[in-house]
C-alpha cells in the first residue's frame, strides 16, 4: 500500500516537460515536424541536443555515474507486412502504375527488406554508432569519473544480441578513449530481474482496448497516399487492392528508415495529420502500458523487476560511496523497462499520472527514442555531503515530489525510492 502514495502525489500534479526548466543553446523540438523520423516514437534514432546545465554546486564534484540505456537503432519485426508490400509494390512497378514518387518508394522498400534480411530485432551499423557517440560524450564530460581510483566499470545487458551488440559498442568507445580502463562485462537470466521488464498480458490486453479506440478515430487518407505513389489509381486497385492497406504496410516501412540510415523521403507520401495520429497513437501504447498512467499505472510500477532496478541502483550506489571501487555502473536494456524506471522514480516528463486523452498528446518521441538512457551523476564535497543529479537522454531532469532540483540530496532521493511517500 505505500507504493501508491508516491503514485498519488503524482496523479496531483500537472504535467509538465522537464525541457521547459532547462535554457538551451539548441532549440528543443515541439513536434515531429522537424524530424519525421519521430512519427515511430520508440523507432526513432537518436537525437542530441547540446542543453545548457545548472552549474555545479560549489566544493562539488562528480564522483560516479549509474546508468540505464536502451539499445540503438535496430531492423523492426517483419511479420507479414514486408512480404505483402513489397509483392504489392513489384506488381505496381511491372504494370507501370507507379509514379516517379512511387518508383521511390518501390527502391526504398526493397532497400529495408534487405537489410532486414528476415533478422527481427538487429541492431544496425547506426545503433552502434548511437551508442559510441553517448559513451565518448560521457567519457569526457566525466573524465574524472573513470580516471578516479581503479577505473573500474561495471557494464551488464539483457540477454537480447541488441542489447549486447550495444553494451559491446559503448564500452568499446570506452576503451578506445582510454585503454587502461578495467571493465566488467556480463550478461544472463539472473540480470534479466532488472535489465528487462514489460507489462503483464492482462494490463496488455485492457490497455489495447483503449487505444484501439483512439486509433478509430481517424483512418488513413489512402487518396493522399494514392496520387502519390500511383499513376492511375483505378488501375493500381486492380494491382494491389486496397490502397488503404498498402498505405498501412508503407508507413511500416517508413518509421525504420533512419535506423537503416534511409532518407525521410518515403514519410512524404503520407498526409501529415495521418502521421500525427500514427505518433500520437504510438506514444499512447508506451504511456498505457510501461508508465505510470492514470489508468493502468498501479499495475505497471508493481512489476518486480521495476522495483528490482531501483534496488539495483540503491545498492550500487551505496557500495561505490561505502568504499566501492566502481566508479561506472552501466547497464543496457530496453524501453520498456527505461520507461517503467523514469516513472517509477519520477523523472519529469515521463512520471507524470497521465491520463489516456492527456497520453495521446504526450510526446513520447523526445522520451523513447533507440539509444534512450538514464544517467544519475553523483557528486561530493569536502565534508563527504552527497549530491545526485539525473540526465533523460543527456538533457537535465528534475524529480517530481522533490523540490530544489536538479541537484538533490541522495539520502532525500532514497527516501522517497524507499519509503514512497513525501
């Protein structure tokens, strides 16, 4: 029953993006707009944003970094769909009813299915390169960090090849950076207890109700689409049938493009309001069933393995400020789970108590792209006074139910992880 005390505290409260505490040298984005990779949400590759930072208490330093990373960019799962639009696109091309733009679309299609290559869930060259280029920026942001004392890292992975492909890229910049470094690597079912968590079926199954009501309300313009992509569109119905199911099974293709590093060119076919509600929908599914939504949200954040990580991170710490030698805690995993622990400890942006009409609206691409990670900095004075400050894809975050931020006590922290109340 004290789990749901922080839950209520954070139903009370508004919601409200951690982006809007933060002064930035680059403009943060307000829709998917400017990046129609974002359409995927949680397909989208990674974003940087150079964030300006509240400066460093004085006297403090930086003395170790715990971290939770998603893995990069990865192929999507092919189902039936890459087979079916690929036949509909071959037809189209050899009855010549596709336009110059369809032709394009024709290229771009077959391009994906081949770097597929019926491998679902593969971590691509980008993914890779997501996670060197997170590794070397906290390398040398923190260089201090990982030169203290043993120079020790501690990196663990879901058992998942994406995830061990990416464990193996980032701690390979790592040591590419510096090659003294001592570094731990390790993997298994027992570190599954808190590198990985997803919602169980029965919230699954009463959160899909809701969202299949929202994706009802509005269909795909299958006329924009059409013009597009066809020459003539009576006789492209008599090639591929349903216009709107080739649509449909396009979209699928577009929204893993950047992970292949493809153009955004195939997004263009689609009406921009269609895209939206594509994003919007996806961003409700992620909100419904791994935050801590108004709705379900109870039931996610009880899963064990939420409750495991925070342990993880409790004790790791600990043992680092009792004397540990590990200056780097890294461990790599999944969105599900990256999500699940946002909320569950109150990350700003991701823990607020949504409901379903408040998540269709949440902008869950900035939050869960591939390569979306959690980093909790810690920091000391003198006087062995402990500091922790917390990143949401290496931008600064501030904690709901916690005031003064985004520098907070750790035994503040740890109080309100422990004992769930404020």
């Amino acid at each position: 029953m004290k789990r749901i005390l922080i839950l209520a505290v954070i139903a009370a409260m508004t919601f409200s993006s951690c982006a809007s505490k933060i002064s930035s040298v680059q403009s943060l984005p307000e829709s998917i707009e400017g990046n129609l990779n974002r359409t995927g949400v949680n397909t989208n590759p990674y974003e940087y944003f150079h964030i300006l930072e509240t400066p460093i208490p004085s006297g403090y330093r930086p003395f170790y970094i715990s971290h939770y990373g998603r893995h990069g960019s990865r192929s999507n799962w092919e189902g039936s769909t890459y087979g079916s639009i690929l036949d509909k696109f071959t037809k189209a091309h050899e009855a010549g009813v596709l336009t110059e733009e369809g032709e394009k679309a024709f290229e771009t299609t077959k391009a994906v299915v081949a770097l597929h290559n019926h491998m679902n869930g593969r971590l691509t060259p980008r993914g890779a390169r997501e996670h060197r280029a997170i590794a070397n920026r906290m390398y040398m942001k923190y260089r201090s960090v990982f030169r203290n004392g043993d120079m020790k890292v501690r990196a663990v992975s879901s058992v998942v090849p994406r995830c061990l492909v990416s464990m193996a890229a980032f701690t390979g910049e790592l040591l590419s950076l510096d090659n003294a470094l001592d570094i731990a690597w390790d993997t298994g079912e027992a570190f599954m207890q808190y590198c990985s968590s997803g919602d169980p079926d029965d919230l699954k199954a009463d959160a899909y109700k809701v969202i299949n009501e929202f994706a009802a309300k509005r269909q795909i313009d299958s006329v924009y689409f059409g013009e597009r992509i066809f020459n003539d569109m009576d006789s492209a119905r008599g090639v591929v049938g349903s216009i709107a199911s080739a649509a449909e099974e396009a979209l699928e293709i577009a929204v893993i493009c950047g992970s292949f590093d493809l153009d955004e060119h195939l997004f263009q076919d689609f009406n921009i309001e269609d895209l939206k509600h594509y994003c919007s929908l996806v961003s409700l599914n992620l909100f419904l069933r791994q935050c801590n939504s108004a709705e379900f949200g109870d039931r996610r954040m009880a899963v064990p393995e939420v409750e495991n990580l925070v342990d993880d991170i409790i004790a790791k710490a600990d043992e680092n400020i009792a004397g540990g030698n590990v200056n780097v805690d890294l461990r790599f995993g999944h969105d599900y789970q990256l999500l699940a622990i946002c909320s569950r400890i109150g990350i700003k942006g991701i823990a607020e108590r949504l409901t379903a009409d408040e998540a269709y609206n949440w902008p869950g691409w900035f939050y869960s792209p591939f390569a979306g990670n959690l980093q909790i900095v810690f920091y000391k004075n003198k006087n062995g006074n402990i500091l922790v400050k917390f990143f949401i894809n290496e931008r600064e975050a501030t904690l709901l139910g916690l005031e003064d931020g985004p520098y907070y006590k750790w035994e503040d922290v740890k109080n309100v992880w422990k004992n769930l109340s404020i």
